[in-house]
C-alpha cells in the first residue's frame, strides 16, 4: 500500500480475508450442489446423505412422463416475456422522461418508480389481489403479467437511467440540428447508446419474473407457473427427485440471463436494480 492509502497493483489479499472470502462463497453455492446431488437420488421418498444410489431415470421422468411441468414451464417463459416486453417500454419511458425533463417532484418519482422493488413482495401481493377484487378482474395470465410488471419495470428503469445519465444530452441536440425527427433520432442516436443498458435490464427481468413465487401467488388464482409447481409439490410431493431437476431448470433459466446482464454492464458500472 502506498502512503496516501492507495493499493498498489499486485498487492494480494491478506489470507484471513481470503479465507473468509472463501467460506462466504461456500455457504452461498454448497446447498446447490446439494440440489444437484438428490436429481441423481435413486430414492423418491426422502432426502437422505449420502444417497442410496446414483440415477438418471428422474431427468427422463421430467421430460417424458410429466406434462405437468411442462404447462408450467411454458407459462412462466410466456409470463417472463410479456412482463419485461412491458418492462422494457414502460421502463425505458420513465427513463427519458425523468433524464430529459426537470419538473417540481422528479426525484419523488423516482422514488415512487423504484419503491416496487424494494417493498417486501407479499405487500405487493396483496395490494395487486385487493386491486383486482375491487375492480372484479378474474385472475389469469394478465394478472401474472401486470404483477411481474410493477418490479421489471424497475429493473429496467434503474439499468436505463444509469446510462442515460452517462449519454450527452448534445447529441440529441446535434441530431436535431441536422434535421432528423424524434423518431430517427432515437432510432441512430438514443438507442444505440442505450441498447446494452436496455438488453441488460430486459434480462434482469425475465430472471426475475421466471422465479416469482411470492406475488405469482396473489395473482395466479389456480394457474401454476414453474416455481407455484415447486412449491406446490415440496407440500406434498410425487416424486422428490423430479422437484429437484426442475429445479436445476429453474437455476440454468435464470442463471443465463444474470450472467449476460453482468457481462453487458461490467465495464460501464450500470449493473442495478437485481431487488426481489
């Protein structure tokens, strides 16, 4: 370390420190591997270690043998979808308008655009179910939709903002001056600069939308997406193994997009807005 407090360039991490970096990692991503381990369990019943036996018969029953959790899988796909298609567009609007605008409660709503995500998502749930019975709107596919939606949308918000701010508002100014119209302007100049920001964010919100349980649960009524099945068969399970190669499904499906938003995002710093 330098004197005025700075680390030099190859300075290593004291063992202590690295150690408990270390064991932090491990109590993280162990009880995974334990889900991986019982998808091979060739015992149905229970959770037992080490497992009696090895197989791959649970992975041949998931996709052969239950179309339960294949109606499930799809729904939460075509949940995930439309939730951050919504998010995108709303997201990206809210976006502009608090960069491009100054007007008396900007930063209010701000607050009130990301106060979503950081609400405890029962309270959501409820609030969405009470909203629903007030206005008598049958629970369906919408109301799954409009529920992942209050999140995504901050996602995508916070994602967009953060390189709005980063953007010259000249060149817009610029684009103007030499006779392009709002829309070419946005088509050449806005979205270029904003399209790793917006694909970043779009993936945060399908992998937050894919994984829903809590709000799913106020607003599903008797639809099932793929974590509702989870839960429901944890309750009262049919075969404890399958539960848990859906579940390495669910980890793949959500995993993928996190890690294209982290690599589309590192060098800019506008990785934001994970919440739920």
């Amino acid at each position: 370390m330098r004197s005025d407090g700075k680390v030099t360039a190859g300075t290593g991490a004291p063992l202590g420190l690295r150690l408990m970096a270390l064991g932090g990692i491990l109590f993280l991503h162990v009880p995974l591997l334990f889900i991986l381990l019982y998808a091979f369990s060739s015992d149905e019943k229970t959770f037992q270690f080490p497992p009696p036996g090895l197989t791959l018969q649970w992975f041949a029953v998931a996709w052969l043998d239950r179309p339960d959790i294949w109606a499930a899988l799809w729904l939460s796909v075509k949940v995930a979808a439309m939730a951050t298609l919504l998010a995108i567009v709303l997201g990206t609007c809210a976006a502009a308008a608090v960069w491009r605008s100054k007007f008396f409660g900007r930063e209010s709503l701000s607050l009130l655009i990301i106060l979503p995500i950081a609400l405890p998502g029962i309270i959501t749930g409820i609030a969405l179910r009470s909203a629903y019975s007030l206005m008598e709107i049958p629970f369906s596919f919408w109301t799954i939709v409009i529920g992942h939606a209050t999140f995504c949308i901050v996602v995508v918000y916070n994602n967009v903002l953060a390189r709005f701010r980063r953007t010259s508002g000249s060149l817009i100014e610029a684009s103007m001056d030499l006779g392009a119209d709002g829309f070419q302007t946005f088509r050449h100049v806005v979205l270029p600069n904003i399209a790793t920001a917006l694909l970043a964010g779009g993936m945060l919100a399908f992998a937050l939308s894919f994984d829903e349980v809590i709000v799913t649960t106020f607003t599903a009524g008797q639809q099932q997406t793929l974590p509702i099945w989870m839960l429901s068969e944890l309750i009262k399970p049919r075969q404890r193994p399958v539960t848990n190669v859906v579940a390495i499904i669910v980890i793949v499906v959500t995993f993928l997009p996190i890690l294209g938003a982290y690599y589309l995002t590192r060098d800019t710093h506008d990785f934001s807005g994970s919440g739920k």
